[in-house]
C-alpha cells in the first residue's frame, strides 16, 4: 500500500496515501468540443447495466446495478439526468449509483475545467459504501479524476486517475485486476466504446 504517496497537486486532493491506484491513459477519436463529452457524463441513468471483466468470475459482469442523478446531496432525492448546460466550470452535482458490490452510495461531482478544448471532472463517494452491510468505504475513500484534452483537429487524450483511500476496508482491499478493469469500463463509457469490447483491461 502507498501509505505516503502524496497525490499531484492538478487533482486537488488532500489525503495521502492509497490502498489501491490505477491510472489510464489513451488517444482517442473526436471531432467536436469538450461539451459534447458532457453529455455521457451528465446521463447517470445510462451507467446502469454498464459491464466490466470479472476476474473472479471469469466473464463479463455488471458494474452497475443502477444510476440516477440527484437534486442534492441527499439519498433518494431523483431527478433527471444532467443537461450539458447544467455542467459548467465549477458547478458541484450529485448522483447516486448501486455498485455490483459495494452496493448503493451518493457521490459528488465537481467540474473542475470545462473549455471547447479541455475538460476536467472530479468525482469521489460522500456516503459510506458497505458490501453487505459491512463499511468498507468511508466518504472520500474512493476518488476519480478525468482530464480530456484535444490534441488535433480529430484526436483527443484521455487521462483518469482513481484512489481507493488506505482505509479502504480489507474485504475490497488488494485486487488489482478487478479495480483496473472497472476503471477501463468507466473510460470505454465516456469515450463511447462498447464496455464488453474484448480483450478487457485484465484477465
């Protein structure tokens, strides 16, 4: 575990140290602007059914059992999904998603950067996630990052960083596989590409 890794001062994030940490980077093909990779971002609704590999299982699996945004902070509170317009630089937006096994927790969404030619979104849980019933992420215990950056004319870079604090409870702690492949199916759903497309991002 990386209990002094300090994180780079472009995410913003105070704690140190992580139990997991996975990195993506990719080019990709996109001829329009930044705000029109909002949209995939603000549709919560579409995360569900969204399918990564299952190392364990050995098969593709879902990710996410369902999705909806939120008016605020507060469980339960539905609404439709966000509209680009409601994404702009600095606006603060909640969703709430039910992992395949972490189950059901609330998450904040900050759009850090938001440009015809660069897009920065912060993500991280601000409730408790249990797997079955059990804590095993406290709020802010699982954070992610994404940076979209036009490099040409029809060529965009993705980067995406996602820490699992170092009090990650034990029971989700330590396979790498699996937080890896859910990683690369979060990518594959921004950027448009089937999230059963194989080879997965680990076997």
């Amino acid at each position: 575990m990386g209990s002094d890794w300090k994180p780079p001062a472009c995410t913003g994030w105070a704690e140190t140290g992580f139990t997991t940490l996975v990195t993506i980077a990719a080019r990709f093909p996109h001829t329009l602007e930044a705000g029109s990779m909002l949209r995939p971002i603000g549709a919560i609704s579409e995360l569900a059914g969204m399918s990564y590999w299952s190392t364990t299982h050995k098969q593709w699996r879902t990710l996410i059992v369902d999705a909806y945004a939120l008016t605020g902070s507060q469980s339960g509170q539905r609404r439709e999904d966000f509209t680009s317009d409601e994404m702009k630089e600095g606006k603060v937006l909640y969703f709430e998603q039910v992992d395949n096994l972490s189950g059901k927790a609330t998450y904040r969404m900050h759009i850090v950067e938001a440009s015809a030619s660069r897009l920065v979104v912060d993500i991280e849980n601000v409730s408790t996630m249990r797997y079955f019933f059990i804590p095993v992420l406290p709020p802010g215990e699982l954070q992610s990052m994404y940076f979209l950056d036009r490099e040409s004319d029809n060529v965009w870079r993705f980067y995406s960083i996602v820490r699992t604090g170092k009090n990650a409870n034990g029971l989700i702690a330590g396979n790498e596989s699996s937080s890896i492949n859910r990683a690369v199916a979060f990518y594959r759903h921004m950027v448009g590409i089937p999230t059963t497309q194989e080879p997965p991002g680990a076997r």
